[in-house]
C-alpha cells in the first residue's frame, strides 16, 4: 500500500501524531506511530536555522536541554470534518478565554518544573522556529490572536530570523486577523486549501469553497508572502485528472510550499463509519500511487522541490519547523494533545480538551504520559525521521549525533533494503529511493 503523507505532528505524539495528532492524514499506512507523530513541532541545542537548504550545520543536534522550537495548539474549528481525529472541540468557541488563560498557565509551570537549570535562569528562552497549529488558530476572535501572541511573546525571546508558522482556514482569514498576524511578526502561513473544487470540498465537509481560497491567497500575500498550502488526495469520488488539475491550480497561484497527503480513514470519525457501511468508497491503491507520482512529477516541473516525503518548496522556502522534528532535535509544545521533547524524554498532554482545561487551571499538569528513550531508541528514531527527508541520513552524522554508528544499529535490515530496492546509498548517504518513497511505511517498520 502507498504510505500516505504527513506533516502535521504535533497534535498527537504517542498516539500518533502533522503539521497532528492521530491524524486522519497521516504518514505511511501502517507505520508505527512515530510517522504520524512527527508533523509539526520539533527542536532543540543550538544551531543555525537556514530557511532552504538542508545545511550540515543545521544538521548539528542542539543540545538536548535547549528547546528552540515551539509548538502551540489551538484546539478550536467551526465543525469537525468527517476525517479528522485530531484533537479539537467544534463549535466550542466560548471556551477560548479560558483555553488562554490556562495556557498562560501551562506554559509557566512546565517552563518552571522541567526546565533545566539553564532555562531556568533565562526569563525568555529565544527560540527560532514557532508554529501554531490545530484545530483552526484563525478560529479565534482578532483579539483573541492577539492575547495569544502576547502569552507567546511574553515567555519567549522571538527574533527578527524566527519562522513563525500559523495554520489557517481560508473561510475565516478576515482582513483583521491577517493584520494582527503580520504585526504580531507572523512571516509564514499554511492555509488549509485541501481542493480547489467544490464537489471535493463538500465530500470532505469542508466550510470553504474554491472562491474563497482565491481571494485569502491574495490578500494575506500582502502582508505575509510565505504562503503554504496543504492539498489532500485520494478522495472518495476524486479522479487522477482531478487531482492533476488541483495541483495546476496551486502551483498558479505561486505559493512557496505545498504540502500533499493522502486522506486515510481513521477509527472513530464518520468517514471510518461511511466506509464501514459501504457508504463511502476508498481511492484503490493503484490510484493513490498514480496521484502521488503525478505529484511528485508535476511540482518538481514547476521548480517545487521535494524534501520530505509529504512536502514541497520553492528554493529557499522549506519548513524550518519541521525540520527541526525530521533532525530529531527537542523542542517545546504546549495546548491539549501537544507533545515536547527534552532531556531523552517525549511528553504527550491529554487529549480531552476538557480533560486539559481542567488540569490545568486546578494547578495541575497537562501532561498525560511520559515516555523516557533509551539510547537505541532514541537513535532509531533519528534514523526514521532522517529517511522522511530526501537528504537521508548521512553516516559521519549520524555517528556523530546518536553514538550509533549505521551498521553496528542496523547494518542488516538497510542492506537488506537496499536489495529490495526501497533504500538507496550515495556516497556516505542512505535514503529511500523513489520506489521507497511508496513504501515507507515498510521502511519505517523494519527499521524502528
């Protein structure tokens, strides 16, 4: 089967995780939860941030008690729609008040409880990379951004070279938000496009329509011109010329990135329940591979590269967000179902947004469960989330950053994929070779 796509993360560590949680789009089909796990919130040590190339230098792991990224999650929509599972409330907007409040509080007492004796003396940490992901940030009130931009502002050091990421629904990019984002210094924004057609939009209960998307396109590149858009394909009913046509219309509007993911039926959403019932048809797997291999032909011809399994960018526009988790570099989040990474240990918050508000404003923790990584695992988890990326892993770093060297870790399975074709070796570089590419979730399971 075809591995489908992530880039959501954050929003679901443990349990699976994009740019989210258990993410009805997920990574490969199959594949451990690490895949989904890693989307959208990752950091670390110290290091050079370059907004393109996959510089050595920004392969050099921070040090492991020095988070640089953060990952925020707002847990509010409009609706849900029949495929997600991330964690969210719909239709909840009342509870954003406190949802601020107790992040407020959040935020102080983990900086304080678990912050090491380092960050303890910083009373704003400077991190380089933020993103706010959901739910739907824009869901929030003008004002409401503006209070979270503060409590972000307030806690943390940004600077003038932090890429500070926002998730938004094209439905709801009033001409005020976008004023408050960009003076807030938002310099980059992931619009949740999914389809440029309207039949589309409506099976996958979608608030917007393709007008909209035009008009929030060129309105929010007047005050913030890193635009990305994330597109989903293999929709009950979508066709390959369908889909050819969807990334034709992305690529004329110029965005700088586009990210693409298969839409996967997750248990527990409506959409499992329609396919159960025979209600709602699944794109078979020969399709779903002839729409991501038109992808993957068609952006790179219009000068998109790919450098990760879900994402493309114009030179220079990679995601340094999600970068920051593909190097396996620590990194704080906050908000239900976040997850953080530091000291050799991944924190998983609770998923129940009630459960999460609850705790948190008793004084309590938000965090539902702990998981320490051991060494072996720690490294195997570089090395999964290094094969994401079509840079790879490169041996000397690899070494360098984990202890392990590839071979003592894994010498047999990666030639024994190497052989089967979905590795490949270039120089002191391993990565997935194009076949790989649809098989990842293979790749990953053999591997972990």
């Amino acid at each position: 089967m075809i591995s489908r796509h992530v880039s959501r993360f954050q929003t679901a560590f443990p349990v699976p995780i994009s740019e989210k949680p258990d993410s009805a789009i997920t990574g490969p089909p199959g594949a451990t939860s690490l895949w989904k796990l890693f989307a959208t919130s990752f950091s670390g040590g110290r290091v050079e941030f370059y907004c393109g190339s996959a510089s050595k230098s920004y392969r050099t792991l921070r040090h492991v008690n020095q988070p640089r990224s953060l990952y925020i999650h707002v847990p509010f929509c409009a609706h849900r729609c029949g495929y997600c599972d991330f964690t969210l409330v719909a239709g909840k907007d009342h509870l954003a008040e406190k949802y601020l409040d107790a992040l407020s509080l959040e935020i102080d007492r983990e900086l304080q409880i678990h912050g090491d004796a380092e960050l303890a003396t910083q009373p704003k940490p400077e991190i380089d990379t933020v993103f706010f992901g959901g739910g739907t940030p824009t869901q929030l009130s003008a004002a409401q951004l503006k209070r979270l931009y503060a409590i972000v502002h307030d806690r943390f050091q940004l600077t003038s070279e932090t890429e500070f990421s926002v998730e938004a629904n094209p439905a709801r990019m009033t001409d005020e938000k976008i004023a408050v984002l960009a003076d807030a210094g938002v310099n980059r924004i992931s619009l949740g496009v999914q389809s440029f057609d309207d039949a589309t939009l409506t099976m996958l209960e979608r608030d917007h329509r393709r007008a909209d998307v035009f008009g929030c396109v060129d309105r929010v590149k007047v005050r913030i011109a890193n635009v990305s858009l994330d597109l989903i394909f293999a929709v009950p009913g979508q066709t390959l010329a369908l889909w050819e046509s969807t990334l034709q219309t992305a690529i004329d509007l110029s965005p700088t990135h586009l990210s693409t993911y298969g839409l996967t039926f997750e248990k527990g959403t409506a959409f499992w329940t329609r396919r159960e019932k025979g209600e709602l048809p699944q794109a078979s797997d020969d399709l779903e591979r002839q729409m991501y291999e038109v992808a993957m032909e068609k952006l790179a011809a219009a000068d998109f590269h790919q450098y990760e399994i879900s994402s493309f960018a114009r030179p220079g526009f990679r995601c340094r967000h999600n970068q920051v988790y593909w190097s396996g570099q620590t990194y704080f989040g906050f908000g239900p179902g976040a997850a953080s990474l530091m000291n050799n240990e991944r924190r998983q918050n609770h998923r129940s947004v009630t459960t999460w508000l609850k705790k948190v404003l008793a004084g309590e923790s938000a965090i539902g469960d702990v998981e320490k990584l051991d060494p072996e695992s720690r490294a195997r988890e570089l090395l999964v989330l290094g094969l994401r990326t079509n840079d790879g892993v490169e041996r000397a770093w690899f070494q360098e950053t984990s202890g392990y060297g590839l071979n003592d870790l894994a010498g047999e399975t990666i030639n024994r994929l190497i052989e089967k074709g979905l590795l490949e070796e270039t120089g002191s570089t391993i990565r997935l070779s194009h076949e790989g590419r649809f098989l990842a979730d293979t790749v990953a399971g053999e591997l972990l």
